[in-house]
C-alpha cells in the first residue's frame, strides 16, 4: 500500500543534460510514484523534451497509469537553467499545504518523507531538512545494473550502496515546505541564475525571518551526474549570485522581508 503523501505535491526543476540525469529522472520519479499517493509537477526547460521523449515512456512501462504525474515543457535555447524562477513558476501552481522542493537525483528512506510531511501538516514545523547536517549524504555512483536491481526489488536501498561512499550535507536536495510560508517568506530568489548559493540563502532567509526551520537526521542519497556549467561552480552568472549573497547576510529580518516585498518577481506574482 502507498503511503498518504496526498496533501503535498513535489516540485521538480529540470533539464536534462547527460544520460546519467535522464536515468536519475527515471529512477527517482519511479520511486515516488511507487511509494507515495502524492502530487508531482515536472517542469523542464530545453530546447526539446527529452523527458516526453526518452523518460516518460520508461515511467509509464514501470509504474503505469500516472495521474499523479503533470509534466510542463516550455522551449528555450538559453543555455542558464534558471531554477529559481522555474520554482516558483511550480509553486504558484500549487494547491497543497505541503510543497516539496525537490532535486532530481536524490532519494530519501520512504519513512523520512512521511515524517517530514506530517511535521508540515500538523503544523509542527514551516520548513524541514529531511536529512542532517554533516555527513548525511550517501553519494551513489549508479549505473544501470545497479538502478535496476534497485527498482526491481522492491527499492532496497542496500543496491545504492554498493558503490557509494558518505560525504556531506547541509542545505540543498529537497525541502519540505508550508505552502503559505514558502511564498510569505520570499519564495525562491530569482536574482540567482544556474548554480548558486541559492541552498544556503534559502536556509538563511527563513531561519532569519523567524520560521520554524527543523531537521530530520537521516541519511539522503544523492545519485551523481555529469555537471554542466548549470550545476557547477563555472555558472558565469556565479560573480553577481556571490554579490547577491553577500547582501543578503548583511540584512536582519525587518530589512530582508522589506527586501523580498520589494522585489519585481514578487510583487508580479503576489499581484497576479
């Protein structure tokens, strides 16, 4: 039987740039699928779908009927990702109480995601780190063999681990947010583009502005990729998203809220 995550939908940014994204995409939407009774938004951003293409076909042979499952494509030959903005383009889409903010390539024990659920929906906590600080992330260096072992029976996690090894975490993955919170609180700050610090702003700004920010000390595992410049310290855009930063730790709670309040992508989509 699933698990009743029905009161909370994931949002998920992507662009799939390497056959180890795609098969990571496959991996953890099966998984998802399988193990929870949940929403999930898919919004990519490429010149086209590979996810229609390549992706989808794999989930509905694996899983289905998929009516969990909604998939945006909008066309762009940018080559930035801008995550933040396809964020909050998926939050405002929402309608749950509970909002996952979720990265592709990660998994999570299917008890932790219930835990982190039920903090929000019981109004225990505004936002939750499924997953400690320090070394919390088990780094998956997957190939086929492994993923499919791994979904063909039954998401034993001991398939991950057999080339894998422990390594840091702290802010990025997924965050399990109230809806009302997320957007009260500044949303996702579309002045970072590509990869950014955007993980330890996020943390800052609601910690900062005084919301209930708890954590649950599991484990996450992270199956690696290839990196582009969209998700590595080349991002050209990284001088003004480290100027950015930088300004936004100089603010206390009076002048960040101020802040978010004045910024055009809000005020845009706050108005309507």
């Amino acid at each position: 039987m699933k698990i009743d995550l029905s009161e909370a939908t994931f949002i998920i940014p992507i662009r799939i740039e390497s056959d180890d994204r795609l098969r990571n995409v496959i991996t953890s939407v099966c998984f998802l699928l399988s193990n929870f009774d949940t929403n999930i938004i898919i919004h990519e951003v490429d010149s086209s779908s590979v996810f229609s293409e390549r992706a989808l076909p794999q989930i509905q042979e694996f899983c289905g009927d998929t009516p969990g499952l909604r998939h945006i494509f909008e066309q762009s030959n940018s080559p930035a990702f801008h995550r933040q903005r396809v964020l909050n383009d998926m939050l405002m889409e929402t309608t749950t109480k509970v909002v996952v903010n979720y990265d592709c390539d990660i998994l999570l024990p299917p008890s932790v995601y219930y835990d982190a659920y039920n903090q929000i929906l019981n109004d225990e906590s505004d936002l939750v780190y499924p997953y400690g600080d320090g070394d919390y992330q088990v780094q998956v260096f997957a190939d086929d063999d492994i993923v499919t072992q791994f979904l063909v029976n039954d998401f034993n996690f001991e398939f991950l681990l057999k080339k894998a090894k422990k390594y840091d975490a702290k802010y990025g993955f997924c965050q399990f947010f109230n809806r009302n919170v997320y957007i009260e609180g500044g949303m996702e700050n579309e002045n970072f583009v590509a990869y950014a610090p955007e993980d330890v702003e996020r943390y800052f700004r609601f910690k900062t502005l005084g919301y209930r920010v708890n954590r649950i000390y599991s484990m996450v595992y992270h199956l690696e990729h290839a990196r582009s410049h969209n998700s590595w310290f080349n991002n050209p855009h990284m001088q003004g998203n480290n100027a950015e930063w930088e300004k936004i730790q100089s603010m206390n709670a009076d002048t960040l809220k101020e802040y978010i309040l004045n910024q055009d992508y809000y005020k845009r989509r706050i108005n309507g």
